[in-house]
C-alpha cells in the first residue's frame, strides 16, 4: 500500500470514529475473502491478491485514530 498523507488518515480516522460500522463492514468483508480464499480453484492468484489488499486496508482503518493522533 503507498504511504497515504497526513488530511488522508485524519479523514480515515475520522469516519472510523464517527462511524464505527464502517470498520465492522470492511472486516467483514475481509473476513468473507479470506473464508472463500480455499475454495478459489480459478484464478486464486485474485483472490490472494483482493484478501491482500482489503487486509492491508482493514489494518489501515483499524489504526487510523493512533496513527492520526501521532500526526
């Protein structure tokens, strides 16, 4: 993931603790990707790729408030 700036994880920040169910949404989707991850006999290389990212993601929002509060 590139390095987002500084108004990008404040912002990031701020929608996840104003709107919680915004995280819960996106680890659930995570979530999802990674149980259908075994089964992905076409083209598993996408679906590493889409669980690759939605985590990075995911860790991203989870930190955002600390990482922002450190800015």
């Amino acid at each position: 993931m590139i390095k987002p700036e500084s108004p990008v994880v404040k912002a990031l920040a701020s929608a996840v603790r104003q709107h919680p169910e915004l995280l819960a949404w996106i680890e659930a989707w995570y979530r999802h990707e990674l149980e259908t991850l075994p089964s992905a006999i076409n083209q598993p290389a996408v679906f590493q790729g889409r669980c690759q990212v939605l985590g990075e993601l995911y860790r991203f929002a989870k930190d955002s408030p600390v990482l922002a509060a450190k800015l």
